[in-house]
C-alpha cells in the first residue's frame, strides 16, 4: 500500500509539472517573480513529504537555521523549474544571468588532451552548469539517473538535449570513457546514495555511502576531476565556480579517494545550506557500503 501511494503521489506530481511547463512556457521572463509566487501555492501540499525528511536528516550544525534552509531550499526548488523552461528568455533579458568563474581548470585539461570530468550535485541549479559550458563552446555529455517515472525522466532529457546536452544513461562507464579519451567533457552528478554501490565515508558527521564512479573514471582516462558549483544569489543571478582538480593518491585505499570528493560537497554545502537538496535520504542503509 506503501510503494502504492508512494506511485501516485509521483504521477500526480509528474501532471503537475508537466501543466505547468506547459503554461509557463507561454510566459515572458519578467513573469518569474509572479510564477513563483504561484507555483509555491500550488506545490507546497505536495512538499510535506521533503519538509519533514529535511528536518530528520538536516545535520545538527543547522538546527538553529532549520526553517531557513527549507525554505530557501523550496525557493530554489521553485526557480530551478522556471528557469529551466525560460532559461532562453531570462538570458536574453540579462547577459549576465549566468556567469563563470575557474574556465582556466577546463582550458588546462583541454590543453592537456585528455578532456575533463565536471563533477557537481544537486545544488542549486545544477542543470544550468551543462547549458552554460554548451553556450559557451564546450561540448558536454552527462551521465543521467533515471528519474522515479520515465515520463519525467525523458521530459528532463528534452530539455537537455535540445539545449546541446548529451545524455548518457545505459553503458555510461565505457561511453564516458571513450569521451574524455577524444578530449570531451563528462558531467556527473554523484551526491545520492549509493548503498551497496558505494563507499561508506563521513558525510556532515555520519557515515553515508558514496559512488566510486568519478574517481573510477579520473583513474582509467588520466582526466581531471573538477568540482563545479552554481549558486543563485540574492537578485537571482547564478554564479558557477569550477574548483581546482580533486587530487587523490592512487595508492590509497578507494574509500579515502571517495572522501577527497565528498569533503568537496560539505564544503560547498555549508557555504550555500539552502541550495541542497536535504531531503534525499542519504543514510539509509549505508551499512551495506563498502569500507
């Protein structure tokens, strides 16, 4: 009964989007302010369940800022969809809607002919990394979890790939590979749990199990693995910033190269709390990782 509600409540969240892309597509980019009024009327019934799991799994660092960081994470939630629909209209509206900071770490992996892995999460508005390097010349392929309901999951990959994004989901081991040996970019996003696939490493003071996925692909290419995060700020302009490569020892046991990324992650998500995503369940059977 569980799994079956659970079902319905993402189909019915799947219609809504899908309405609401529909309508908001129609819609100017000066409208942004009223859409996500509108939308934070529409979608708060249906954002209990993340409210709730955030309070559960926000560290305890947070506490005192609990209902600043929920709502500034629904906010995000809200302008992440808008954007991604008019993200062609704010841009002509603002030039500088979307700027970059750290291109010299790209210019130097493309200059070292072997491509680079663009490592992010689902901070901020993440999809709008792989559309900017696409605008900006950079050709990039992503390797893409599928969503909960396959309608969603292809109405996301419409999206990218009619934004210049190459989308990699079956076989992308061997694909990215191929990639970055042809100098390519490879984006992935590697911040949900990974349980019995990953490796258990300390994660905001718990243990949680993460995927060995980009150290694996750093390792076997010779690429360099390159944090890139995008935060909005208060006028609601994005900032991207590409960090300098995660080194790792190839020596060392792979559950301390997982680490070197995952302390990436923590400390982009103290700097920015409300641009993460809390409420994924990222403890939950972390036993089952590998250590």
């Amino acid at each position: 009964m569980r799994d079956q509600f659970k079902r319905f409540r993402r189909t019915a969240r799947y219609f809504v989007v899908l309405a609401v892309v529909r309508l908001i597509q129609r819609q100017p980019a000066s409208a942004l302010p009223r859409l996500e009024r509108l939308l934070k009327k529409l979608i708060t019934p249906f954002y209990a369940h993340e409210k709730q799991r955030t309070i559960e799994l926000l560290p305890v660092e947070f506490a005192d800022r609990c209902s600043e960081i929920i709502d500034g994470m629904m906010h995000n939630q809200i302008c992440n969809l808008l954007e991604m629909i008019l993200l062609e209209k704010l841009v002509a509206s603002d030039p500088d809607f979307i700027t970059l900071d750290g291109r010299e770490h790209l210019d130097a992996a493309q200059a070292s002919g072997k491509g680079a892995i663009i490592l992010t999460a689902h901070f901020g508005n993440w999809e709008l990394i792989a559309y900017n390097l696409v605008a900006m010349g950079w050709p990039l392929h992503v390797i893409v979890r599928p969503q909960a309901i396959d309608r969603m999951t292809q109405l996301m990959n419409e999206f990218r790939e009619k934004r210049g994004v190459h989308v990699l989901m079956k076989d992308n081991l061997t694909a990215s590979l191929k990639i970055l040996q042809e100098r390519g970019l490879v984006g992935i996003v590697s911040d949900l749990n990974a349980r019995e696939w990953g490796y258990q490493v300390p994660f905001f003071g718990r243990a949680a199990s993460f995927y060995p996925t980009p150290i694996i692909l750093s390792q076997r290419s010779g690429a360099p693995l390159l944090p890139a995060f995008i935060e909005r700020d208060h006028r609601g302009r994005h900032h991207i910033r590409i960090e300098n490569p995660i080194i790792f020892d190839r020596s060392e046991p792979m559950q301390e190269r997982v680490k070197r990324y995952v302390e990436r992650y923590e400390a982009a998500f103290r700097r920015r709390p409300d641009q993460w995503v809390w409420f994924h369940e990222r403890y939950r059977h972390v036993d089952l990782g590998r250590t």
